[in-house]
C-alpha cells in the first residue's frame, strides 16, 4: 500500500515555474517556432497568396526543389564518439575574410513585397549575426540605402549580368563604392523559369488589387497595412518599374552573355568574383581555370531549370575536380543547421540560404530573419557536437552518406 499525504506549500513551489507571458504577439509567434518548417506555416498565414507562392514556388513542377530538400532529408549522419565537444568553433574563413557561420544570406529579388523591412531586415540580422549579406540586382531597396543600415556587414553584390555592358557597369561600380566585397554573378537565368504559381496567381509589381487579392487581403492585414504605410518600393537597379514580374524578369535577364562577357566584368570589379547558378563538374573546371574565387552549386532554389541536377549530389565531384582551386559554395533545398553541416561534410567550403531566412522575414521582419538565423546556429552547433567535431575543418565524407531511398514494392 502507497502511503499517502497532503501535498505541503514547501513541496508544491519549486514545481510551480510561471513564466511571464510574453505580450508582444510577433515574439510569441517567433518563439514558438522552433524549426525553419514553423517559421514557414507562421509565414503562409501571415502573407498574401502571391507574394507567399513566389518565395515558396518554384518552376514547373517543382521537382529540382523537392529532390534538393529529399536529397538533406536522406542523409545519415555517422557519429565520432569520446571527444570533447565542449566548445565548438562554427566560423571560417570565407573568400579572405571570418564569418561565424558556415552560411550566409542568398540574393533574393523583391524581398519587400514580402514583408515590408525587406533587405534592411536581412542586411542588419546579417550584421549581428556576422555573416555575410548578398543584395539581389532585383532588390528592392537601393545599394546605398542597404549599405548604410548595416555599414559593419559583409556585403555581397549580385549581378544578373547584360551584355548591354555600360548597364552593367553601372551597378558593378556603385557597390563597389558603396563597400560591397564580391560580386556574385548568377549565370543560371538566360531566361526566367517558369514560375506557373505565379502566372495562375497574376502576380504583378507593384500588386495590384483585384477582387480575388482584396478577398485575400481581408485575413492578412497587417501586410497590406505595412506595404501601403511604408517607403514605395525602390530597385536596386531599376528607377521604377510596373507590370508583371515576367515582363520584368524579361529584361534583367540576357540570353546573349557569355564566358566572355564574365572575363569582362572580371576585369572592371576590384574585389572577388563568386559565379552561382554551375550544374556541371565541366562548366566548374572552366570556371576555376578562368580565376573566379569561387562557384556555387545551386539551381536557384529549383526556380529555373526543373529537374536540374542536385547540387548535394554534385558536390563530391565538383569538390574532386576543382576543390583545391577554388571555393566551392552551395545553395538550394537547405531546410536546417543539418542540412549545411551534411554540406560542409561533403566539402562545401560555404552555403547560402535563400527561403529558409524568407520564411522568417515574413513571419516577424527583422525579428523574424533573427530567428531563422538563430534556429539554424542552434541546429549546426548541436549536430556539430553530436558528431563529435568541435571545427567545420574536422567535418569531412564520412561524417555523412547518402542513404538509397526505398523503391515502392512493384
Ligand atoms: C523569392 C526568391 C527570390 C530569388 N531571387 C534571386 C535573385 O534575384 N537573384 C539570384 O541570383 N537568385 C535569386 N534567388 C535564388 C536564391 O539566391 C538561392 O539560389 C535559392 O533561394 C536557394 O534555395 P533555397 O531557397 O532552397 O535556400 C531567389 C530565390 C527566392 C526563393
């Protein structure tokens, strides 16, 4: 028989831990989110369909995408046991200069259509975080005005390059002087993908108000409250601009450029040259004999080419064939702090993340990109330590395979 007796105060307050409540509805909901996957359900109730189907979308059928995101989640991960783990160093050296992390923040285009404190939300998280910022030539705020929110930032330039060279010029000489490091130059958009949630949404720039978008509105209006309360958007590279995002993607982008066109730009920009969008070990050898200081693998986060290569598949022999001739980066379906630390294990010297800090802008602004940037800290330094390496350079193929899917029984 249990004896029993009355519960006593002295026994009871240790166990009673009230927290205050938090008051703030923006810190509630980012606090809540423990995983980039919360931060994107918070930001699909907070956005407009199309604004929320751009970032999300992805071409066609969406399959470069899916593939990306199954091709981390099918990742085993192979432990080193016994070591001391008790302080672990998240932080390299990346195109000559420290980052804390082993990711910084891909180039995003219209990002205050998405929530209003756009790339200044990105720029600054960036600065606190001491990661480094790439600014899209589809940006909208200006070069200037994102160099001077976040002035101690690393901040990157990327570049749809035209072969209508003085256009170019333009822009590759303002970041520049605007303190902007390396120029990213995304060679994988001779012409948009095609984006199909947005053509069924008639997604335009700036939106317009349909019956169906004013319907849409009604359960989101803080979005619409902030769009219409804040500075009209501005282009990092456009005056200004009004009609669908195709006709705009139409002229950023030229399908007559070339390796010569990038051996020009080359020439003109003072500091690195980073070139995004390489799908194929051939086009990574031509690219490290050219000089540029580093690639990335990426297929622009599955929003061109559908069903393009895996860059996490392509990355072993891309590292094999020009590891140690040029900086290998990737981007593309990284979802966790998992996801980059299966990257860097198999040899990518950096990664960038392009929806995973989107969805948190959208779900909280500036707070929000914080948030995204700290869940995926936590998540590398903890598989870090459960992997047993307390450096990235200790993280290396064997930390990590590839599992075979299971094939549907016949
Ligand atoms: C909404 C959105 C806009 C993008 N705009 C650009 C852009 O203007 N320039 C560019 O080079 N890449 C752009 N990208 C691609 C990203 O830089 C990056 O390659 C991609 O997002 C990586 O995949 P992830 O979203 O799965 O991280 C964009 C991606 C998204 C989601």
């Amino acid at each position: 028989m249990t004896d029993r007796r009355l519960p006593r105060r002295h026994d009871l307050a240790p166990l009673l831990k009230f927290k205050r409540p938090v008051l703030s509805p923006r810190e509630r909901r980012l606090a809540a989110a423990l995983t980039i996957e919360d931060l994107r359900r918070a930001a699909r109730r907070r956005t407009p369909r199309a604004a929320f189907d751009y970032t999300d979308g992805a071409a066609d059928g969406e399959v470069s995408l899916s593939r990306a995101r199954q091709a981390f989640a099918d990742v085993e991960f192979h432990p080193s046991v016994l070591r001391d783990v008790s302080n672990v160093d998240t932080s390299r050296i990346v195109l000559g200069e420290r980052t804390a992390l082993p990711f910084g923040i891909a180039p995003t285009g219209f990002t205050r259509l998405m929530q209003t404190e756009g790339e200044i939300a990105g720029v600054t998280a960036a600065e606190a975080a001491g990661i480094p910022y790439t600014l899209s030539t589809m940006g909208t705020t200006s070069i200037e005005d994102v160099a001077a929110a976040a002035p101690a930032a690393r901040k990157w330039f990327q570049l749809y390059m035209w072969n209508d060279r003085d256009r170019s010029m333009g822009l590759v000489e303002r970041a520049a002087k605007a303190g902007f490091d390396t120029l990213v130059v995304t060679v994988d958009v001779p012409v948009a993908g095609a984006r199909l949630r947005d053509t069924r949404n008639g997604f335009t720039i700036p939106p317009t108000l349909t019956p169906r978008t004013v319907l849409n509105a009604i359960p989101r209006p803080a979005w619409w409250f902030n769009l219409l309360t804040t500075e009209p958007l501005a282009f990092a590279s456009l005056d200004s601009w009004s009609g669908t995002v195709g006709d705009l993607l139409d002229t950023m982008f030229d399908p007559t450029v070339t390796y010569d066109d990038l051996a020009w730009i080359r020439e003109q920009w003072p500091g690195k040259v980073s070139v995004k969008g390489v799908q194929t070990v051939a086009d990574a050898r031509r690219l490290a004999d050219a000089g540029v200081d580093a690639i990335v693998l990426s297929n622009h986060g599955g929003r061109q080419l559908d069903r393009a290569p895996v860059p996490f598949h392509l990355l072993p022999s891309v590292v094999r064939e020009v590891g140690d001739d040029v900086e290998v980066h990737l981007d593309t379906g990284i979802m966790s702090g998992q996801d980059i630390v299966a990257a860097v294990a198999h040899g990518a010297h950096f990664t960038l993340v392009g929806r995973a800090y989107l969805y948190g802008l959208m779900a909280g602004g500036r707070a929000g990109v914080d948030r995204a940037i700290e869940i995926l800290r936590g998540q590398v330094e903890r598989t870090m330590r459960l992997l047993g390496v307390a450096t990235l350079d200790e993280l290396e193929p064997g930390h990590v395979t590839a599992m075979r899917r299971l094939a549907p029984p016949d």
